[in-house]
C-alpha cells in the first residue's frame, strides 16, 4: 500500500519538478526519458522511493498485528508481542481471511481505526496508534535510512535534470559556458563596424578574451582628400543606411547582430556582452559598481577628447603636454580611489571595467606617456600588467588589422 501509493504521487510529483526544472534553464519542458543513462536514473529515484515506503511502512506498523499472504489466501498473523500474556484474540479461520482482506483493500487510516477499536475489546493494555508512531524515535537505525533514501532521491533527481537538459548545465555565466554555446551553435554574433579601432575595439577585445567566434564586419572607407572627413567615400555604408539596415542605430555604427537580432549603441553592447561573458560581477551590487568604474573611464575619455579638439596647432600641442604632464595623473589619482581591494577593480574576478580601463591608458600611451601618469596608483598599474597579459589580449593584438583610428 505505502509503496504503490507514494510511488504514484512521486511520479506525479517528479514530472513536476522535472518540468519546472527545464523552464527554470530555458530549456524544452523535457519528455518520457530515452538514454539509458536516463534510465538508470528513473530507476535509482524509483528504488529510493521505495526505501522510504518500506521505512516508513515499517516503523508505523511495528508492534501492530500484521497481514501475510500465502498461496492458500489472506491469513492475519497476530504479533503476540504486543498482547498480555496469555491472551489472544480469537477468530474463525474464514472471518480472519474476510477481515484481513477487507482492511487491505482500505485506506490505511481506517485500517489502524479498524484495528483500535477491535482491540478494546481485549483485556490489558494495548498498543495505540500514536504509541506506533511513536516508533519513529525507538530505532535509531530507521530515521537514518529515511534520511539516506531521501538523500539518493534528491541527487537522482537532480541527476535526471541534468542527463535531460544538457542546456540547463550550462546556465552558469562564465566564460567556459558561453564560449561552448557559440562555439555550438547557440549563439551567432555579427558585429558591424567600420574598417576601424574606435567604439568597437572594446567590443572586439571582450570577444577575444572570452574566445567566442564573431563576424567582424568592417565597412570599408577611403578618403579623397587624405584626412579630410568631407571627402570621404562609404558606398556600402550608405547602401545599407538607405536600405534600412542600420535603423535600429539610427542609421550609425556599431550594431552587433545576435542571432539575426540587431543592437545598437556601443555602450549598450558592451554591457549585452559582458553580463553574457561573465564579465559584469557576481552581483547586481558589483554589477553597479562595474558599471560605474566605465562611467568613470568615459569622462576621462570625454575630457582627452576636449583637450583634442582644442584649436590651433601650437595651443592643440600645448594642452596636449599639459593633459600628459598634470591632467592625466590627476583622473588617475581619483580613479585609483574609486576602485575596489583588488586585484581587479571589483570584486576578485574580471570584468569590462578592468578593460575598460587598460585600453584607455594604452590608447593614450601610444599618444604620449601616460604610464607615467599612473605610476603612483598601484590598483591601476595591477589592473594594467594583469589585463596586458591575458592571452586573449595578447592574441588580438597580434592580429587585429592596423589603421590610424
């Protein structure tokens, strides 16, 4: 009774959980299971099941009369362990045979309600229901095996859901995990740029490190007149401009396609492409933090940008000298404040904020000293040394197409 009845609801259970397990991984609510390893699995829940039934069945039953069955029919066994000494109820052989099947075939509540009130009528003290239950201490070998039984079921369980839905295994964000769903399948990345480092280059780097395969596509350019931007000629950029291609940017650059699905805006790519690579934190709170450290590199970038547009070639020159000289060591001296313990600016893992960063000061270096600005922020010179030396880094640089911007 307790083994049929607990398997039927456990079954009924497990579809359950088995179902809000894949939703949970985003995966296809899971059918009836086919690998033999799936099997195997079905099969060892189902006999842990069966071990808490048996346990269960056991410790309530105990000190009570039991049912046996034999060939020639249903006969009760009464436990004379249970009665006074010398006294037994009697019954007719075929009324013990009538009884003891009925009360087999009855819920099991008012089998123990059948067996009490047959008792009063015996001299003595007998044993109750609630002196049964009380079993559940008196062996201390049986609370054990149920909590063993229920223990193999729970990892059974949790083995099923990961031999149907091999997906769900890899619902953790790191970068093993998302470098074996492209590299899959999974994901399709196209990135839309032009034939340059700009915006994009963050966006180009956090691929690399991460070692997930993109398309880079880079819109080709030529200029008429060298370095003047009125004269410059983008025909395939203004074919796909006019076509409606490039509208989700409002017909600007860069746009990552993500299976087929366009996004624009730089800023929101990169922040897309580093919660997918595990680079934005273990936490919301880091997540924030992160976020604000790249606020942080994009005024410094902002003001560098000011001190470039200055007018006037000797005035250009000199605030360029005094952006190297003073300026520079300043924003570093306050963003070396803001960040975290170390060894990463937050948190004790990498994120874009470290990249962020480090391409900031190796694209001022390759303009002027800017390592000498950030000698006395050591944070800085860490996130710098640890972000130069990542192999994902180091192999971009290598081959990445050489251009002025």
């Amino acid at each position: 009774f307790f083994s049929k009845n607990f398997f039927a609801m456990a079954s009924s259970l497990d579809v359950q959980l088995l179902s809000s397990g894949c939703q949970l991984y985003g995966a296809t609510p899971c059918a009836q299971p086919t690998a033999p390893l799936n099997r195997a699995v079905v099969g060892v829940a189902s006999l842990s099941l069966v071990a808490v039934a048996a346990s269960v069945a056991t410790i309530l039953l105990k000190g009570h009369p039991t049912m046996e069955l034999h060939a020639a029919g249903v006969t009760t066994a009464h436990n004379t362990r249970s009665m006074p000494q010398g006294r037994l109820l009697h019954r007719s052989h075929a009324a013990a045979n009538a009884g003891a099947l009925s009360r087999w075939q009855q819920p099991l509540s008012a089998v123990a309600s059948d067996r009490q009130d047959s008792s009063s009528s015996m001299d003595g003290p007998q044993p109750t229901w609630e002196k049964a239950q009380s079993n559940l201490l008196a062996s201390p070998w049986q609370l054990p095996l149920l909590f063993a039984a229920f223990c193999v079921g729970v990892l059974a369980k949790g083995l099923r859901w990961t031999a149907l839905d091999p997906a769900g295994v890899a619902a953790a964000s790191d970068v093993k995990r998302v470098a074996l769903a492209a590299s899959s399948g999974q994901r399709t990345y196209k990135l839309r740029y032009f034939d340059a480092m700009g915006v994009s280059e963050n966006i180009r780097f956090m691929f690399a490190i991460a070692d997930v395969p993109y398309e880079d596509f880079r819109y080709p350019f030529k200029f008429v007149v060298p370095g003047d931007f009125s004269t410059i000629e983008m025909p395939e950029f203004y074919a796909d401009r006019a076509s409606g291609l490039l509208d989700p940017n409002m017909g600007r650059l860069p746009i990552l396609e993500v299976d087929g699905v366009p996004i624009g805006q730089s800023k929101s790519i990169e922040r897309y492409l580093a919660k997918e690579f595990g680079f934005m934190g273990t936490s919301d709170i880091e997540a924030a933090q992160i976020d604000s450290v790249c606020e942080h590199v994009r005024d410094i970038k902002e003001r560098f940008g000011k001190v470039q547009a200055t007018q006037g070639d000797d005035e250009k020159a000199a605030a360029i000298d005094k952006w190297y000289a003073e300026e520079l060591a300043t924003w570093c001296d306050k963003l070396e404040k803001s960040l975290g313990e170390g060894p990463f600016a937050v948190g004790a893992q990498f994120s874009i904020a470290d990249l962020s960063i480090w391409l900031m000061l190796t694209d001022m270096q390759a303009k002027g000293d800017a390592m000498a600005a950030y000698q006395d922020c050591p944070k800085v010179q860490v996130i710098c040394e640890k972000v130069g030396g990542m192999p994902g880094v180091k192999a971009w640089l290598d081959k990445r197409p050489a251009n002025p911007f």
